[in-house]
C-alpha cells in the first residue's frame, strides 16, 4: 500500500521554479520481467498496479509543451507490455523532433531478449530514430550465465546480427563489467564480435550494480573502492559524496508504473515522491513539488535528522556508492513522517528495497 497524504503547511520558502530545468523523463512502463538477475535492483519481477496509457499520453502531452527532449522506456522489462510500449512510441515520434537519437528523441532500456526479435528490431527501426539499449554485464559467457540465466548471451549476440542484417543503426550494449576488468574484456573474441556487428562506439560502460533487491539478497559487488555509509550524508556535499540535490533541482522526471512520479531511477519504491499521475496530473505535481514532503526532505536538509533512526543491522554497510544510503534513509523517513513508528519504517523499507532477507 502507498501513501498519498501530502503536508498541509510548510514554512515560507522563495519559489526557485525547481522543475524548469527537466528536460528528460524516463518511463518505468511495468515493474514484470521475464528474466530474475542476480544484480537487479528493482528485485526481480515484481506486479504492479500499473496506470493506464490514457494518463501517460496527458502527461507526455504536457512534457512535451515544457520543453522534455528525450523519453525513455524501461521497467521491469518494457516488452512484457510489448503493446502499450509501441502505442506510446507511436503517439510520441511524431511530436518529437530528434536530430541526434542520442541526445534527444526516443530511447527503449531492455534486456533484449524479447521474442521473436527479428520482427521487433524491423518495427522499431521503422519508427525512426527510436534508440534501443540492452544490458550486457560481460563479455564472458559464464558470468552471463550466472547473472542473468542459461542462453541470454547468445541471445543478445543473435540481437546483435539480426540488427546488422536489417540496418538497425541504434542498436546499444551498455554493461558494467562485472568481472571488474575492463581491459581484459575488451580483449576477448565475444567483444570483437560485438564490435565488428554494431561498432565499438555502441558498446559503452554504465554506473556500477547498487547494492538494492536482488544484489542486497545475493550480496552481489562489482567493486568498493570506497565504500559509503549513513553518516557521509551531508547537504555540503555533492551528490557523488553523499547527498542528492537532484531532488530539489530535476533535470529528469520518473514515471513509476503505478504512476508515481519522482527523479531517482533507483528509488523505485519509495513510499511516497512529488505526487501521483493517479490522483493528480503532471500539472499539478509540479506545481506543487516544493510541497512535497520528499523536496523538503533534501530543501532544508532535514533528510540528515533521520540518519540516527536507521536499523543499521538492517541495512549493513559499505555501500557501493552514496545513492543507497541516500535512498535507505529517505524511504524511513517518508514512512516516519507519514506516521510509521520507526521500527515499521524500518522494516518496510527493507522490505521493499530487497535487505529484509539478508539479515
């Protein structure tokens, strides 16, 4: 169950106009997926009350007369709703004007190995400059086969082919290494091959795994070369060492697929972010962003009083980056502040975030 309830009165602020600079909206189409990887920080497959695309083309309607340049889908696994993902392609390349695919325009996150691919990659080379990614963890067959299941390395390398033989020109491999060696990857026959097929400037590198869902669960690392903990943040600090200021100054706007709307991609379960397309419209939520009880959380810094509640045996630490301690404490304290006790507010958030079942 989600909370709803906004506060009633905050203190008098200046109006800085946070939401002028959002230029990017990234569409979480389903939280359902046909794959259950080691490392996915969503946890797997989850069902979702997902809204409708009616709400979703209002607000694409409005985002787009503001200025939006680039729309991503992603999930979940954005092809188990194959359908609704080419309806909304369809109603958004003919109102976007896109140049340079990979800056502006129309872009598609997936694991690739969607049915009958052939058949797909020729529908979505038709749309136009419509960007595919798929996630591609290594080089190395075995590690494939371990994070993400038997036979998807050949399936993405198949993916691969199948765009060369078509002329598919936006086909995308982004991986995180997770061997951890860079180089000795890109010196393996898998990687020349994929090279040769979509051209090594269609190979790039991504963020490291966060340690939420699946990778909590399994305790899954590509490295800590640092390590983070709860009491690194601090609002004098950029968002690289322990805090996120992306909250109160969005450049990007993530569509849950139950239609809550917030900034971080990887906060996906929060109890509660600027609002929802389910009881609101895109209008409303930012016209009252400021309101929200998440932008006061990180406006005023308040987000660090709550530090001191978290269940530190909930949530061990090191953390890969400062993005999961940052998320952790927000969720406790929107659970705390919506009237969670905090052993509650704990326990749900470790509940959704995938720590639960670690202790």
């Amino acid at each position: 169950m989600r909370i709803t309830a906004r506060t009633t009165s905050i203190p008098n602020i200046p109006r800085a106009r946070p939401a002028k600079k959002i230029s990017n909206l990234v569409v979480q189409l389903t939280g359902a997926c046909n794959l259950n990887c080691k490392h996915c920080y969503r946890g797997g497959s989850r069902a979702e009350d997902e809204i409708d695309e009616s709400r979703l083309k209002e607000a694409f309607s409005y985002m787009l007369m503001k200025g939006v340049r680039s729309v991503i889908f992603t999930g979940g696994e954005p092809f188990v709703r194959q359908d609704k993902l080419f309806n909304l392609i369809e109603f958004l390349k003919d109102r976007m004007i896109s140049n340079d695919p990979q800056q502006n325009g129309i872009g598609i996150e997936s694991n690739g190995t969607f049915k009958n691919p052939k058949e797909v990659l020729e529908r979505i080379k038709d749309m136009g400059n419509v960007i595919l990614r798929v996630s591609f963890d290594s080089f190395d067959r075995g590690i494939m086969e371990y994070t993400r299941g038997a036979g998807v390395f050949e399936k993405l390398m198949e993916l691969a082919r199948i765009s060369r033989e078509i002329g598919y020109e936006y086909l995308y491999f982004v991986t995180h290494y997770a061997s951890g060696n860079v180089y000795k990857e890109r010196k393996t026959d898998a990687f020349n091959t994929l090279a040769r097929l979509v051209g090594t400037d269609h190979i790039k590198s991504c963020y490291d795994i966060l340690q939420m869902g699946n990778a909590a669960r399994n305790d899954y690392r590509t490295s800590v070369s640092k390590g983070y903990d709860f009491d690194d943040l601090d609002p004098k600090w950029h968002h690289r060492k322990g805090w996120c200021h992306s909250v109160v100054s969005p450049k990007r706007l993530v569509i849950r697929p139950n239609g809550n709307v917030g900034t971080c991609c990887f906060a996906a379960y929060l109890p509660e972010e600027y609002g929802s397309l389910r009881d609101s419209s895109i209008v409303q939520i930012l016209n009252n962003l400021e309101s929200s009880r998440l932008f006061r959380l990180f406006a005023d810094g308040g987000l660090k009083d709550h530090i001191a509640g978290i269940d530190r045996d909930l949530f061990p630490a090191p953390f890969i980056t400062s993005c999961e301690p940052t998320i952790i404490t927000t969720s406790v304290a929107l659970w705390s502040l919506a009237g969670a006790s905090l052993p509650e507010a704990n326990l749900n958030t470790a509940r959704d975030f995938g720590y639960l079942s670690i202790k």
